[in-house]
C-alpha cells in the first residue's frame, strides 16, 4: 500500500470529505490505538455486526476467536466484511443546538476476509498477546496444541480504506456567535485504573511490569 491511500468510491468521503484522511500514517496509527473494532458481514441473508479485538501487521488486521465461533466460521472461506474502529474524543457544545458535534477518530474498511494457519496462526497470535501487553507472551504459559487448535485467525488487507478524523469545532454562523451563550468543547478519554490482583493468587507472587506499566 502507498503512504497516500487513493480513496475507492466506497471509502471516499463524500459528506464532510474536508475530513477524509486516506494516507496511511493517520489510518494505522487509528487502528492501532483501538483494543476493539466492529466487524459488519452477512449471514444466511442478514447483516450483522461483531465487535471483536484486532490487531494490525503490516497492510493486514487481524482477529481471533474460537474455532466454534459463528463469526469466524462464516468468515474463514473469505466473505466481504467491513471493518471500523471510532475513538470518541470529546462532545463540542456550540451555541445553537443544531451545531452541537461529536469530536472523534474513525477508520472504515472494506474487504475479504482470509484464514490464517500453521506458522501463521502462531506468528499472528504472538504479534496480538505482545501488542496487548509487551512481555506478556514470554511471562505466561505457553498454549497447548489443544488450545492452538481451538483458536481460529482471520485477517483482512487494507487496500480499501479511509480515515475521518472531526478534531475541531463546528464552524457557526456569525449570527449566532454573536449570541451571549457558551460554546465550547469536553474533551473525553479513556484511562486505565490501578491493577486488581486475582484474590486466589498466591502470597508472594509479584506483579510483573507489563502490568505495572499498562496504560502509561
């Protein structure tokens, strides 16, 4: 993929387009902030959507399931899917009540999804746990073949997306900004709480760094 993303029709902005973003720095660092994505597909004739965790590599996402999984098994053969990730960012309050907006970060793809196996599989597992949590592949135990088995990856290529990115304020007319009323924005984030030990852990068990470091 190019590092400037040329829009198909489908991922072209055409309401708003001033806030299209289609190079591929703002696209991955989008998707890559995100521990959830929505994954919208068809089957038996009706749509649904699944939110999932993903994962990047490269020009591809991934997720994971179970091999039981409905998702993944309607998935597996490759069937088109769109997938999204949105960052709520703030809520912007202007002075007339049909400016008000929401402040936020999303990227919307189009695709075929792929089943990943063998080496893979595993390469891609590994890549998702040490992106979750750097270190944490090496510090817990190992899967069992039992559980490779029992894991399924799907993954899809980023050749057809797009980024909107709404970081500023809606643009009022002068009339109203003439207006004695308040306008403005809150800015909303997510943030990670202090680590709660599991209440069966043994005495003595430290805590290891990459939860200490989670969230910072």
């Amino acid at each position: 993929m190019t590092e400037t993303q040329v829009p198909s029709e489908r991922t072209r902005l055409k309401r708003y387009h001033w806030l299209a973003a289609y190079d591929r720095a703002t696209i991955d660092a989008i998707i890559d902030a995100a521990l959830v994505c929505q994954i919208g597909y068809v089957v038996e004739g009706a749509p649904i959507v699944t939110p999932t965790c993903h994962w990047r590599m490269g020009d591809h996402v991934y997720w994971h399931g179970s091999s039981a999984s409905r998702m993944l098994r309607a998935q597996e053969s490759g069937v088109p899917v769109c997938f999204s990730v949105t960052h709520l960012d703030g809520v912007a309050f202007s002075r007339a009540a049909f400016d008000h907006n929401i402040l936020y970060r999303s990227v919307m793809a189009f695709g075929k999804t792929e089943l990943v196996e063998g080496d893979d599989k595993k390469a891609a597992l590994e890549a998702f746990v040490t992106r979750l949590a750097p270190g944490l592949w090496d510090y817990a135990r190992p899967p069992t073949e039992q559980e490779w088995k029992a894991s399924k990856v799907i993954r899809m290529k980023l050749d057809e997306v797009s980024a909107k990115v709404a970081a500023g304020l809606p643009e009022e007319d002068e009339a109203d900004m003439a207006l004695d009323l308040w306008a403005g924005h809150v800015p909303v984030r997510m943030v990670t709480g202090a680590p709660v030990p599991d209440p069966k852990l043994r005495p003595g068990i430290a805590m290891p760094d990459f939860v200490t470091a989670f969230g910072l």
